[in-house]
C-alpha cells in the first residue's frame, strides 16, 4: 500500500511540474471557430505559445510545427461550462467532502470559493476528458441568499486552477431565496434591497453610523449603524457589486421575478446583471434584451419542477435568443444527471428543435456558440476563451466526429496548447474490468 501511495504521489507530481505550451497544427479538419459560424471543411488551426495564430483554410504550417492530420476530425475551442460546482466535491453524498453549500456559515456574500478548490478532484479530470477547458464555479446559497463569490477556471492538469477569483457574486430569488429569506419572495427582496443599499453606504458614505463609538461597529474608519444587518464581511464583499465592478449573478425562474430583478437597475444603476435559470425567460425576452443583461439558462426545461415553472418550455433558448437576448446554455452543476460533459448533448438537442414544426430551437453555429464563446463573453472573455480566432487561448478540442452528436467523443484536449492527460478514475475502472476475468478477482487493493 506504502509503495502504491508513492506511485499516486508521483504521478500527481508529474502532472504539477510545469509543461510547456505546445507549437502545433491541426490540418485537413472541419473547423468550428465557436463564434456563432458554421464549421469549415479542410481548415487548419495553428496554435504556437500557447496561443491561437490562425484558424481556417489555407492557414499555412510553419517549419518545425508538428502537424497533426485531422482528416475525418472535428477540432472546436475548448468548451466553457457556465455555473459548476466543479472541484468543490469529490462525493457529494460525503460531506466531509462537499463544499458546494456551507449551510452554517455566518457568512453570504463574502464567501469565496477560491480556497476550496481542488483541481485533482475527479469531477474535473472527468469534465477535462470531455472537452470542458474552462468554467465558472459557484457555491450554492445555503446560510443566506448569497452564495459568494464565484470563480472564473480551468481545467488543466496542474495546482493552478483559477484564472479569476472573485469573478462575479450569486444571489438566489425566487422560490428558493424565498425559503432561505424567511418564507416569501417579499422578504428575499427586501433582503436583498436592503443589502445593496448598506453595501453602497459601506464602500461610499462614511456617515453610516448611530452617533455611538462602539468599535464594534468601526470598520476601516468608517462606523456601522447598530441597525445594520450585514456583517462588515459580507458588507464589504458587496462593494464591487453595487460599483459596477463585480457581476450580480441572479438566480430567477419566473416571468415576474425575472422582471422585478431587471427593475433593480432602476435604484441601483450600476449592476451588472446576469440572469441564471430564467426558465419562463422567453415571457420577458423583449424586456430582458432591452436592458442587455445576459441569461445562463437550462438548455431543456419544459415539465415544470415547481410552480414557478409552469411556463417551462424547450424553446426558450430559442425564443430568447430570436428576441436579441446573449444566452449561453449552462448550469450543468457536476452530479450524475447534469455533468458538465454534457453540454454537447444539450446543445445539439437545441440543434435538433429546429426539425419539430413550432419549436424554436438554433443553428449549429448558435448552439456550439453558447457552449463555448457565449459563456466566455458573458464571464468577460471574450475573444480570449471559447474561440479559434488570433490571440485566443490554445484550448483546442480534437473529435472523432461532430461534437453536437450524442455518439461523438473527443480524441485530444489542449489548454493553453498543453495536452492534457485524458485517464480518469473511469476511465481506469472502464479499462480495468472490461477484460477482467474471474481468475483476477479481488481488485480492491489494486489501483
């Protein structure tokens, strides 16, 4: 067992050494750049210093490039998985091992899931071995309506996960803000009024004080009102939000929810808003594209789950996107029914609604788009993540076929022009037992 640990640890060591980017070229493929266009036949995609240089026919290869022939191969950008919990658990029925929720904190909006982070959780090896490269990590709303602060990730085999910390806060309406506000929408409202108002005061009015000198109440010299009911953690957390500089991620099913959150601007004209689930989103897709705020959507949501779903449909993405609004398709968490890893099938299931008369669904270009370029933009990279354009990151995805078909699988995964390792716990399990015979039975010690 002694020796067996040594030979895990080793092999962690290697995948943390640092390895070098990369110079390559990917010839004779069918191209999809992830930019809402559709994919190219014989292209090219050159990647060197870890970054894209070209992408599409007649791109030439430079002498001492290695070429790889891609006849017969899909190559896309590397796809971005909006809203995970990716590497915060490695079993979520263990709680020792799941920091997807913190249910007793004293703390909302000044969690930050960066600390928690595991990126040799198999969650992510998975996810990375099925064309994932980046994502966005949140931790779900448990103690309070805020969840924290978010992270913008990737996914390569190395300790250094984040690319952004504190990349965006969360906060839950609707019926569950409802449940962890007191019982009703009203109070999940004025709770979170109520938040960004002291907030704003916080970070700008150093006049919020009772006329008391309770150091208590003093924070950076400014003095907190004994009526206060933000902690000064969390109350400085929700600085950046109320200034314009940190996204407000909110989290709405409903038509009239989704309209009440898009009313906020009205007080508080800074935010940045993003709508998160918005699974009756195509009710206010005129009103939610007038105010330009982007939606991170369920991509197939139509039986309701809940009363404020009852307007649930497939085309809702559809519909939205026809209506101007940015959508990406997203909220895949990591747990057995909606893994990140299958972004692909949700997306050609999109694809696939344009055949059914009165569905709204989007062209191939549309849909490889929200899974990788959209999401990137909405995360505020973009050109730089989810594209094969110039100047992009080298995360470059290598199918065996159209990535939107359900029976495709990628050959070869590249993050900033590093290949990626590709075994996994299942893969190890899938390669053990597949010829096992009897005669090599028991395994339980044997990894």
């Amino acid at each position: 067992m002694i020796r067996r640990s040594l030979l895990a640890a080793a092999s962690l060591a290697a995948f943390a050494s640092p390895t070098m980017a990369q110079d390559l070229a990917i010839t004779n493929a069918t191209v999809a750049t992830g930019d809402g266009s559709e994919p190219i036949q014989h292209a090219t995609v050159l990647v060197r210093g870890g970054k894209v240089i070209a992408a599409g026919p007649d791109v030439a290869v430079p002498q001492g490039v290695t070429a790889i022939d891609g006849t017969g191969k899909w190559v896309t950008p590397g796809l971005f998985a909006s809203m995970t919990t990716l590497g915060l658990s490695d079993v979520d029925g263990v709680s020792e091992s799941n920091d997807t929720a913190a249910r007793g904190s004293p703390f909302g909006a000044a969690l930050d899931v960066t600390p928690a982070l595991n990126p040799w959780s198999q969650g992510v090896a998975v996810t990375r071995d099925g064309g994932v490269t980046r994502a966005s990590v949140y931790e779900r709303p448990a103690s309070s309506i805020f969840g924290g602060q978010g992270a913008v990730v990737d996914l390569g085999a190395d300790p250094d996960m984040v690319v952004r910390p504190r990349a965006f806060q969360l906060v839950a309406l609707g019926e569950y803000g409802a449940r962890l506000a007191g019982g009703s929408r009203v109070s999940a409202q004025a709770e979170l009024r109520n938040a960004l108002r002291e907030a704003r005061q916080y970070g700008a009015d150093a006049k919020l004080a009772s006329g008391k000198s309770d150091p208590r109440m003093v924070d950076n010299g400014v003095a907190r009102g004994e009526d206060a009911l933000l902690n000064r953690f969390d109350a400085a957390a929700l600085v950046p939000v109320v200034n314009g500089e940190q996204p407000l991620y909110v989290h709405v099913e409903r038509d009239a929810d989704i309209r009440s959150v898009l009313r906020l601007k009205q007080e508080f004209p800074k935010l940045k808003l993003v709508l998160v689930g918005a699974s009756e989103g195509w009710r206010a897709a005129d009103a939610i594209a007038a105010a330009q705020v982007p939606v991170i959507a369920d991509a197939l949501d139509d039986l309701p789950a809940s009363f404020e779903q009852l307007a649930a449909t497939q085309s809702n993405v559809g519909r939205m996107m026809r209506a101007g609004v940015t959508v990406a398709v997203g909220n895949l968490a990591g747990t057995t029914g909606d893994q990140p890893r299958n972004l692909p099938q949700f997306a050609g299931n999109l694809v696939a609604l344009t055949k059914i008369p009165g569905a709204s669904g989007l062209s191939w270009g549309q849909a490889l788009a929200a899974i990788t370029s959209v999401p990137a933009q909405i995360a505020g990279y973009s050109g730089r993540f989810g594209v094969l354009k110039p100047g992009a990151a080298g995360d470059v995805v290598i199918w065996d076929g159209d990535p939107l078909e359900l029976s495709t699988a990628p050959e070869r995964v590249f993050i900033d022009g590093v290949e990626q390792p590709r075994d996994n716990h299942q893969t190890r399990l899938r390669d053990r037992y597949k010829t096992l015979d009897t005669s090599q039975l028991p395994k339980a010690y044997d990894w």
